[in-house]
C-alpha cells in the first residue's frame, strides 16, 4: 500500500481556520492542528475488492476531521 501526501496548502488552511473558530487553550489547538494535519497527508482511503487506495479528502471534511481528532480525546 502505498500512501501519498494529500495535505494540501488549501486543505490545511481550512483546518487551522476551523480549530481557531474554537475556544480550546492554544497547546491545544496546535496539538489538534497537527494531529488532523497527518490525517490530511495520508488521505481518504478507498477500499474496493481488489484494491486500495488514497485519495486528498475534501475541504467539507476538513471539519468533520478536527471534530473526530478532538473527541478522541474526551476518552
């Protein structure tokens, strides 16, 4: 399997604007932004039957990334 860097300049800005929108303490959020970052690298993984695949998620899940980074936390 091979992973590829789908973390886009676009796609990174839409994430640090998203978890700035937030009232968490600084630390946090950057712990947050690049933790999501590395989701945004490795991309939407694609399984079909024979095969996977990456592709570069899109600025609608960006938000969607950030909520489900920072609820792994409330564990």
């Amino acid at each position: 399997m091979k992973f590829y860097n789908h973390c886009t300049e676009e796609l990174f800005n839409e994430a640090k604007r998203v978890i700035s929108k937030t009232e968490w303490h600084p630390y946090y959020k950057e712990q947050v932004l690049l933790r999501v970052e590395y989701m945004l690298e490795a991309g939407n993984m694609i399984h079909k039957k024979t095969s996977s695949r990456t592709e570069p998620f899109t600025i609608s899940d960006v938000e969607g990334i950030v909520t489900i980074v920072s609820d792994r936390d409330d564990w």
